[in-house]
C-alpha cells in the first residue's frame, strides 16, 4: 500500500507528530490486546486521543478488517520511510503565518512541485515583507529587504516621490 501525505500534515513537525501518536496508538493497541486475553470486560477505557489525520490513516489501515499489531508497525515504518524520503522546503515570511495561509502555500507547493513536500515555515522580520524560499542549498529571495539593497541609488528618490 503506498502511502500519501495527509493534507493536514504540512511540515516536518506535523509529520513527526503524527508518527508519535501512531506509535502511541499501536502501544497502546498492544497493552489492550494483552488485557482482553485475560479480562473480556478490559476496553477503550484510557485509549489515546488521536488527531483526525491519525485517526483517518488508522482507519484505511484497518479498510473492512480489523487493525492489527503488525499492520501497525507496518504503517509506522511507512510513516518513518516517508518521512526519510520526502523533501521539504522553507518559507520565510516577515511575520507568523495564519493556518489559512500554511495551508494554502502547502497545497500549492504539492500541486507545483511534489505531492508529498513537507513546508516549514519561519518568520524573520528583518526581511520587511515578500519572503524567501530554501531548499536544498537554492535560496530564492523574493523579499523587499533585497529588492531594496538591490537598488540603493532609486530608494531616496521613491522615498522623495511618496
């Protein structure tokens, strides 16, 4: 089974977070798969809250059967593999991002560049506005800082101008 992205999980922060409830879950899973050998009336009593990206990959996983403890580890190494092999860019922003504003850039770079990219986000407001791009060793700058420093000789004569 290949595993997409989920678009909830944006940066690599999400995604490792979403593998950590995951393994929470398939611990869980397995304390409670001991308990109901022994005692049939042990439950979901103290199961983990899970996200709804968490949740929706632990369903597929289940599709009409039951979840199992090997089909958890096994979708806890696809989750690490994916982790391993997706890129990832960043995007500097002059100020914190919006979740509106994440999630729109993220779907456009996984519909432009990759399905699977993970987007980091930072701010520096150094920068004073546009914003700048890393990945890999390219940086695209599109930030009004550099167009600024970049035409030193007409900044006072646009300045005069406003």
């Amino acid at each position: 089974m290949k595993l997409s992205m989920p678009p909830e999980v944006i940066s690599q922060q999400d995604l490792k977070g979403l593998i950590s409830e995951v393994q929470q879950y398939a611990k869980w899973f397995a304390h409670t798969s001991v308990k109901m050998r022994y005692d049939k009336a042990a439950g979901n009593d103290d199961q983990p809250a899970v996200s709804p990206a968490a949740t929706q990959l632990l369903n597929d996983r289940a599709g009409d059967g039951q979840l199992t403890q090997k089909s958890l580890d096994e979708l806890i190494s696809e989750l690490k593999y994916l982790e391993a092999q997706t890129a990832y860019l960043t995007i500097i922003l002059a100020a914190p991002v919006s979740n509106k504003l994440k999630q729109t850039l993220s779907d456009w770079c996984r519909t432009n560049i990759d399905p699977n990219i993970l987007v980091n986000f930072k701010f520096n407001g150094t920068i004073l506005g546009g914003m700048v791009m890393v990945h890999k060793s390219r940086i695209f700058d599109w930030s009004f800082r550099r167009q600024i420093l970049s035409n030193r000789a007409k900044f006072p004569e646009i300045l005069r101008n406003v």
